[in-house]
C-alpha cells in the first residue's frame, strides 16, 4: 500500500456514492479520502431533474466544472444575486469563498465533472442557510 512517503498513480473508478452536505449525491473520485490526494479533489456529480443543492461556498478553494451533458442553472454572488445558465461543453470557474447554488430546472440530468483545489470530500463546504430565501423556487423548462 502506497505512504504519503512513496506516492504512487491510483485508479479510481466511479463506483461509490457519497452525500454532500451541499444535498446532491456525489460519485466518489480522487480525493485525500480515496487516493492521499494533497492538493485537489475530483468528482462526478448528476443533478436529477428539479434538483437544487442547498446555498454554500467552498471557504478557501476555488472550483472548476465541466458539463458533460444535459444543462443546469447556477444561482452566484454576495446575495444570490447573479445566475448562469450552463450547458454540455461548458466550463465553470468558482473562486474561493464565493456563494453560489446550482440547480436543474430541465427535465434531463445534468453530469458534471467537479474539481476543487480542495483535496478533501467536504471540508470547506459552508453551508449558506440564510441566503436559501434568495433563489426562487425553479420553474420546470422544456427540453
């Protein structure tokens, strides 16, 4: 078994689930918790359709998304205040320390791959409650 001493290359194949306290169910990637990772974590993520993640920020460490297929809305800012829409080939950057709260109004899936300069799973999750009152509820949109 590899030591933080003799680091070695890990295959990690997208078998495990976990639940984030963000409210999506995550496929488990690299990560400390996985592979020792030190300085990133990746991840797979399908947001069902309707589906909305609680509001929260990453406190120290920046996020970068890529959408795999089907689309989704990010809601971002001090207050919520900004929205994105975000569809198959699109890239997301999310700096440190800011809110946002993504959702799926579609009726397909959106899959993404998720990458944090975080190494671990959910340290930095911040869970946001007060700003949940800022979204509005998501409207369903046709295919």
């Amino acid at each position: 078994m590899p030591t933080s001493t003799s680091p070695t290359c890990r295959l990690v194949r997208a078998e495990g689930t976990f639940e984030g306290k963000q409210g999506f169910r995550y496929f488990e990637g690299v990560a400390q918790e996985t592979v020792g990772s030190t300085h990133i974590c990746m991840h797979l993520l399908t947001i069902p359709p309707g589906g909305r993640a609680k509001a929260h920020k990453h406190e120290h460490h920046e996020t970068a998304i890529y959408v795999l297929e089907g689309r989704a809305r990010m809601w971002f800012g001090r207050r919520l205040e900004e929205a994105m829409e975000v569809k198959a080939g699109d890239m997301v950057y999310i700096p440190a320390d800011m809110p946002h709260l993504p959702e799926n109004p579609y009726d397909q899936p959106a899959r993404a791959v998720i990458a944090r300069t975080d190494p671990h799973e959910q340290e930095s999750v911040v869970l946001l409650p007060e700003l949940e009152a800022m979204v509005p509820a998501p409207e369903a949109k046709p295919a």
